[in-house]
C-alpha cells in the first residue's frame, strides 16, 4: 500500500474530467505534507483512471486529469 493510496481514491472518487488540489488539501486528505517523492509515486494514479498534470510550486496546487 502506498502513503498516497488515500489521495488517489479521493480523486477517483472525486470524478471530474480535471481539478487542482492545493498542498493544504492533499496533506488533510493523506494526512502528511506532499514530499518530493511525490514524483516518483504519482505513476500509481495511473491505476485509477488519473494522471497528475501540472505541479505548481508557486501556487501550491496540483492538477489531476482524468484519462480517457
């Protein structure tokens, strides 16, 4: 089990073609600060219909796009 499993059912769950969380929301869903392994985890997201899009740094979001 992966320390993300909880955010990517949120996203799944969550269905929308694309939205951005902020780090704040994604430490209140997981339950810890998003860390810089982060990258090396988000190919997980795969598995549940979702890829990660852009991260901004300067706005501390991520966007989660749904694949087709």
């Amino acid at each position: 089990m992966s320390k993300y499993n909880l955010l990517w059912e949120y996203v799944q769950k969550n269905g929308k073609p694309s939205f951005k969380l902020t780090f704040d929301e994604v430490k209140d869903i997981i339950g810890m600060p998003i860390d810089h392994s982060f990258l090396n985890y988000k190919k997980e997201l795969l598995e549940y219909g979702y890829q990660v899009g852009k991260i901004s740094m300067k706005e501390q979001t991520v966007l989660f796009n749904k694949t087709y």
